[in-house]
C-alpha cells in the first residue's frame, strides 16, 4: 500500500447522489495529478471523442462567448476554442489543483487571451445575466449537489437563443449493460486507486453514475428550468448520453 492510498483512505469522500461541496473540492484537489492520464487510459481515448461532440452539439456562432461549468482541467473549453479561432470562453470549477492545470494548458496552447478559469460553484456562478451564447459540462453535473439550481443559473447566463449542452455518464442496458458494470464497479476502481494512489475517488465515480436520474429524468429536470427544444441522444451504446436544451429568444 503507497502513502497516497493510506491517505485517501482517511478522508471522507462524497455522498453519491447527494455530493458535498468540501468533499468534492477535496477529492479533485487529490486526483487533479493524475486526472488527465485516467481520463484517457480508463476510456481508451473515447472520452475526447464524446468531448468534441458535446461541442458539435453546441452549434454556437462564430466568435461566441461560452461557459464551462465543472471545468476541470479544462478539457471541453479548450475544445470549444480550437474549434472556433474567434471563440471566448471561462471555465468554473471548484477544485482549484484542477484549476491550475487547466490554466497551465490554456497557456501552453496559446489559449490564455481566450479562455480563462475562476473558481466558483455551479450553484451560484460568479458570473452576470445574459452574458453568454452558450454553456458545457462534461461529466460534471453528478458532481453538483442541487442541480436545479445550477440548471437555473445556467439559464440566467445565457442569452435568449443561447444552448445549454450537458455530457453525462449512463448505465447501458442487455449485455453490454453488464459487461460495463462489472468493468465499472470491480476494474475502474482498481486501476484508477492504482494509477492516483486514491481508490475511493474511482469508486464514487460508479456509484455516482448508478444513483444519477435516467434519461428521461434527467431531461425532464431541463425542461423544468425552462430550457426548450429539448434533445438527447446516447453515445457508444449508452454508456455516455448528450442532453441540449435552449433557452427560449
């Protein structure tokens, strides 16, 4: 057993489904070395795919402004800004390891006069009315402990027409269905506590994913907050889902 695992052992993770803030910030906070790499060697790469589609979802104008909440390591808005060379954009996270990596790749890619971060708290984003053309997150709503507050405050931010582009984790049904659940519950945890030194973090992330509201739910909570046009479709057989909703002109 490393050092970074006895650690982990002994500091309280987030409740599933009912996520803490403090917990969430300091789970981030432990991961954020190695977030990266596990993003990519636990989904084989398919994790950037489901990212530049979340993005194609979007549809924003040329030389938009867009948010990201639960940015992270600022994966999707670096996204959104090589997309589009006139794009603008600020990403919002609560964990601020994740932030300084984030800002570090903004800055390596010639990004930092277009995309910068800010801590904040989905739930009541540090942000003005109408300000933005679009909003993105990506595996990141799970995280939020009221989620119709941060649907609300999405919705305040944007601009009339503006879209709202959610990418989530889901449970695939049949056969694969179980196949996932067995590499989600028994392998992702072990290979992700290998890999962070931090084996709770990777065993919320399927407990998290179990507890989340179904497709249906969950785009039934968008429309409550007054998102329109709703849409969502399934990504690799289910295992991941795109959510748009718009915000009526």
């Amino acid at each position: 057993m490393n050092e970074g695992t006895a650690v982990a052992r002994d500091v309280p993770l987030p409740t599933p489904g009912a996520p803490e803030k403090a917990a969430i910030r300091s789970m981030f906070d432990r991961i954020a070395p190695r977030y990266d790499l596990l993003n990519r060697l636990l989904s084989a790469g398919t994790d950037v795919r489901w990212r530049r589609a979340c993005v194609d979802t979007l549809e924003m104008r040329a030389g938009g402004r867009v948010v990201d909440l639960c940015t992270g390591t600022a994966d999707l808005l670096i996204e959104v800004l090589r997309q589009d060379p006139e794009a603008r954009g600020i990403g919002v996270d609560l964990s601020s390891a994740m932030l300084a990596r984030g800002s570090r790749k903004l800055e390596q890619g010639g990004l930092g006069g277009r995309g910068r971060l800010a801590s904040g708290d989905a739930e009541r984003l540090p942000l003005r009315d109408g300000l933005f053309d679009g909003a993105l997150v990506s595996f990141g709503i799970r995280n939020v402990g009221n989620v119709e507050a941060a649907f609300r405050e999405v919705f305040r931010v944007l601009k009339p027409g503006g879209r709202f582009v959610i990418l989530e984790f889901s449970m695939p049904t049949g056969l694969l269905g179980r196949a996932y659940r067995f590499y989600f519950g028994r392998l992702l945890p072990w290979i992700g506590g290998l890999v962070s030194g931090d084996r709770g973090a990777y065993a919320y992330l399927p407990a998290s994913v179990e507890r989340f509201p179904s497709p249906a739910a969950f785009a039934a909570l968008l429309e409550a907050a007054g998102f329109v046009f709703l849409r969502r479709r399934p990504l690799t057989g289910g295992i991941a889902y795109l959510y748009r909703g718009d915000k009526g002109a």
